[in-house]
C-alpha cells in the first residue's frame, strides 16, 4: 500500500524520469 501511495507508477513514472524530467526532454 504505502509502495503505491508513495509513488503510483500508473500515474507517473519512477523517481528515474522525475529526476531526469523525461518529459521535458531527459534522457
């Protein structure tokens, strides 16, 4: 539970693309 509240990968991608912004344009 807390694994999917903490991050809900359904509704955004891991850590990776949040630090790397991969929407913006990461890697």
């Amino acid at each position: 539970r807390l694994s999917k509240a903490q991050a809900p990968v359904s509704s955004a991608p891991p850590r990776c693309a949040r630090n790397s912004s991969s929407r913006s344009g990461g890697p």
